[in-house]
C-alpha cells in the first residue's frame, strides 16, 4: 500500500526541518504527503500566538499549515500533498496519524520547548506511544536532514531478539530507497563480577558476549539481507553499553533505526536506550514498534 508519509507541524524552526525531512522520505518512497497541525499543540509547548482569538483559525490555516505544504512543493515540485487541521491535542492527533502513514516525522523540539530541553514533549510523547514508525528529526542543533544526509549511512541496533525484527527491516528499506550501506550494530558487555578477576588470563566470559553478539547479527541481518541483496551490509559488534555505543554511532549517520517494545500499559512505552538516543542523538532518531 502506498501509505503517504506523515509530518506534524507546529510553525516551529525543528518543525519546518522535520517537513524537509518529510518531503525527501515521501519523494524517495513515492508515496504523498501529509501535512498535520493539532490546534491545540501550543496547550503542550506553552506557546501562544501573537494575534487575538477571531484570527487564531486563519493563522493555523493559512500561515502554518499552507506555508508548510509551500515548501514541500518548492522543494519537490509536483508531489502530492494534502493538510489537515485538527481540533485536538498533539499527541493524540499524531499517535492516530502514525496508524495510517508509512513513516511519521516530527520535529525534536516545540515552538515553546525551553532552551534546555533536548526533546520536546510532544515528539517524546509520540515517539514513545505511537503504534507505527517515528521519525524524530533531531542532530547537531537539528541541521543535519535534507539532502546531505542521503550520502550518509543508515544505522540500526539490532536488538536481543533479533529474529523478524520491524526495526531492521524498516532499516534495510530506508537504505535501499537511499542507495547507501546500513550498519548494523550489536554492544557487548561483561558485567563486573565477571571481569573483576583474572580477565586477561580466561577470556572466556568477554568471549562468551562478543559472541551472543554476532550470533545476534546474524539472526537478525539473515532474512531482510536476502529481502534486500543490493544493501551493503556493515557487520560491528561493539563492547560497550547499547547507549554508548549508538550514541557514538550516530555521529556521522544519515539516521539512527532502533526498535521499541509495546508492552500493555499507558505512559511512554520506550526503553532506557531509546529514551537516551532520543534525546543525545547525533542524527534524526527512526523509532520503529516491535511486537511484543
């Protein structure tokens, strides 16, 4: 199914880049355009619009939404792109968007977001409850989507259970329709009591890890590998903690793919390693759900 790609705009710098992104994932899918405004986004962001009431519906029409959908098209002329202004709360606009898109992108950070935040609340929000993929444009002060960023390389950490996972998938995809290699990272780690003694004369234990880490890539690389053979894969396994070491991987990245687990429950449903890569991350952030 041709299911468009989704972004959601707030009239925000991190907004305007995340309809670049956008644009350029639609383009390369070949699928339409989404622009989406939830009126009530500023109740989240603790921003407020500088005109009175009566013209508050003309502003969210004509200024944010269209200007949103104008830049699309100057960017990519000729795709299809539709708006919609919805009467509700971000994150519950978003969240029902995200069911119906191939992708949704959002920026890292609101109009109101305080300068010292590093993520929004809404696209945290989102990130962590949305039951499809979510692009979190974000990087060294969010300048690193757009066209420079097809160069760069696709990387994915591959999770403990690897097998027929959505992220790798998604990730193969992203650097097919890109042309560009994906590296696919597993971390490793000995925990304290097993290296605490006489770890240079056994070995055994950091072995034993690195390991179960290559065991783990290749679980998870074999079927989407044969689903994409023209993707040049890049193998690593890296001892560290997974924070660290995607952290450390997304310096030089096109975009950060890691896998997020929905468990039954309410409130953000992301793990540790996600909720940090969401936040430090070097590149824009694909949080994509695995089944349970």
């Amino acid at each position: 199914m041709n299911l468009p790609v989704i972004v959601g705009v707030d009239g925000s710098e991190s907004s305007l880049r995340a309809v670049d992104w956008a644009t350029d994932e639609a383009a390369l899918r070949g699928v339409p355009l989404r622009v989406v405004y939830a009126s009530l986004w500023e109740r989240y962001e603790h921003a407020v619009f500088a005109a009175g009431p009566g013209r508050t519906e003309q502003i969210l029409t004509d200024v944010l939404v269209v200007a949103a959908a104008k830049r699309a098209r100057g960017r990519v002329p000729g795709m299809e792109i539709a708006t919609e202004v919805v009467p509700e709360g971000p994150v519950p606009v978003l969240r029902r968007a995200a069911r119906g898109a191939s992708a949704l992108v959002v920026g890292s950070r609101g109009r109101g977001g305080a300068a010292e935040l590093l993520l929004g609340s809404v696209s945290l929000a989102v990130a962590g409850q949305a039951d499809g993929p979510v692009i979190v444009v974000r990087g060294d002060h969010d300048d690193r989507a757009g066209p420079p960023a097809r160069g760069r390389r696709i990387v994915v950490g591959v999770p403990d259970h690897a097998a027929d996972s959505a992220a790798v998938r998604f990730a193969f995809r992203e650097a097919a329709q890109r042309a560009v290699p994906l590296e696919a990272v597993r971390a490793w780690h000995c925990t304290a009591h097993e290296t605490a003694d006489h770890l240079l004369l056994a070995g055994e234990p950091a072995h034993v890890h690195e390991q179960s880490a290559v065991d783990a890539l290749e679980t998870g690389l074999h079927a989407p590998a044969e689903e994409y053979p023209a993707v040049e894969v890049r193998r690593r396994t890296v001892e560290g903690t997974a924070r660290t070491v995607l952290l450390d991987a997304s310096a030089d990245a096109a975009l950060l793919v890691v896998g997020a687990r929905r468990p039954h429950g309410i409130g953000l449903r992301i793990g540790r390693v996600t909720h940090a890569v969401l936040h430090h991350a070097a590149c824009p952030v694909a949080v994509v759900p695995e089944r349970a």
